[in-house]
C-alpha cells in the first residue's frame, strides 16, 4: 500500500490540474465573449447617444439662425423701445412685489392684532 500511496497522489495532482487548466480556459474564454458583447453594445449605444447629440446641435442651430435672422431685420429704435419696455416690466414687476409684500405684512399685523 505504501509503495502505490504516492502515485495515487501523483495521479490526482495531475487530474485536479487538467480539470482547472480547462475550466480557466472556459472562464477566460467566456470572458472575452462577454467583453466583446459589451464593446459592441457600447458601440451601439454610442453611436445612437451621439445621434441624438448631433440632432439637437442642428435644432439649435436653426433656432439661432432663425433669431440672428430677425434680429438684423431690427433697427436701433425698435432695440431701444424694447429696452426699455423689458426696464419697465421688470420694475413693474418689483413693485408689485413690494406691494405684494406689504399687503402680506398688513394682513398679518391684522390677524395678530385682533387677536389680542
């Protein structure tokens, strides 16, 4: 019994190496496969990302064109009537604010002071 020990050992070293050797080889295999399916998906991915990309670029660029366009037909009076009408908006709007505001406080004071 001994004397046959070491080559039953032997014998298992040998087998245990050639199963894992070929299950590495299925695993790396496998691996590439599913690295190439990835580079690929990712490819196709890319590419449609980088379509909807370049769609919206051109939409703007119209946009800009279009705007560009009705600007020139746009004289120095116009820009300052303009201008000054958005000054005025915006200070209407402020105002309305405060008043907003105001009115807020007053009824606040009224609510608190009827309560006393």
């Amino acid at each position: 019994m001994s004397v046959l020990l070491p080559h039953i050992d032997t014998a298992n070293k040998d087998t245990a190496t050639s199963v894992s050797a070929t299950v590495a080889g299925g695993l790396n295999q496998r691996m590439l496969q599913l690295q190439q399916e990835n580079d690929e998906l990712y490819n196709v991915l890319k590419a449609s990302e980088t379509g909807k990309l370049k769609d919206e670029v051109r939409s703007l660029r119209r946009a800009v064109a279009k705007l560009e366009g009705a600007l020139k037909g746009i004289s120095a009076p116009q820009i300052r009537a303009f201008t000054m009408l958005n000054k005025l908006y915006v200070s209407f709007l402020e105002s309305h604010q405060v008043i907003s505001s105001l009115s807020y406080v007053l009824l606040l004071f009224r609510h608190t002071d009827t309560r006393r």
